[in-house]
C-alpha cells in the first residue's frame, strides 16, 4: 500500500500547476484542431503550436488529455489525487514511446523531441499535483 501524504500543505498551488498544465494541453489541441482542420488525421506536415509540432491526431489527444486533467482539478479531492497520478504517469510513458518512434517512420503523431520534453515535463507536474493531493477523512 502506498502512502501519500494526506492534507499536504502545498496540495492547493500543485493543484493550480496541474490546472495550469490540464489548461497548456487544452489550447495546444484546440488550436491544433483549428490550424490542421481539413488535414489528414495523420498528417506528417509541418504545423507548429505553441512551439509544439501537430496534426490532427495529436491535437484531437491532447484536448482529451487536458480535458481530463481539467476535471480532476476541478472536483478536486482524491479525485483529483487518482486521476492525476494515473494520467501523469500515462503522460509521462507516452512521452517515452514517441522518443522511441521519434526518427522513425512509426512517428504518425508527427512529434518533435519538444514535444517529447514538454510533455514529460507536463507528466511530471501533473504526477506530482496528483501525488501530494491525497486529501484524509474529516470526521
């Protein structure tokens, strides 16, 4: 069993860091559906975002991903603790899985290693928030 700190005192600014990040995952796949709209769903082009590379496949993800991150800061409480540490460490190993396809032909989400460093560094935010926001029982 694990055991996460309950009630730490730095929950509420590491939960405004994951809504920060939840939000940067947000616009980048919304303004990537708007930049790549018409395009193949995975196009290998040369569209950039927020200094990230895109197509429709990756915007279309990362709306999702930052939709989800969005929710779990929003009802917050351990909620927020479970889906956080699940979905930072899914951003983080994602992120590991598209280095390994990074120069290769496997790379249809048409990524960058920018894209790979922001999101293990987004990963690790997110981890992080979920990991210290671990709220205990008042009775």
């Amino acid at each position: 069993m694990a055991h996460y700190p309950l009630d730490h005192h730095l929950r509420q600014p590491y939960r405004f860091l994951a809504g920060a990040a939840g939000l940067y995952l947000s616009l980048f796949g919304v303004l990537g559906i708007a930049m790549t709209w018409g395009e193949p769903f995975l196009h290998r082009g040369s569209d950039w975002v927020l200094g990230l590379r895109t197509n429709p496949a990756t915007a279309w993800l990362s709306t999702l991903v930052g939709l989800g991150v969005l929710a779990a800061v929003v009802l917050g409480g351990n909620v927020h603790h479970r889906v956080n540490v699940v979905l930072g460490w899914a951003l983080i190993a994602y992120a590991m899985v598209l280095l390994a396809f990074l120069q290769t032909e496997a790379n249809v989400l048409n990524v960058s290693m920018v894209n790979v460093i922001v999101l293990t560094l987004i990963g690790l935010v997110v981890l992080t928030a979920g990991l210290y926001g671990k709220v205990g029982e008042r009775g």
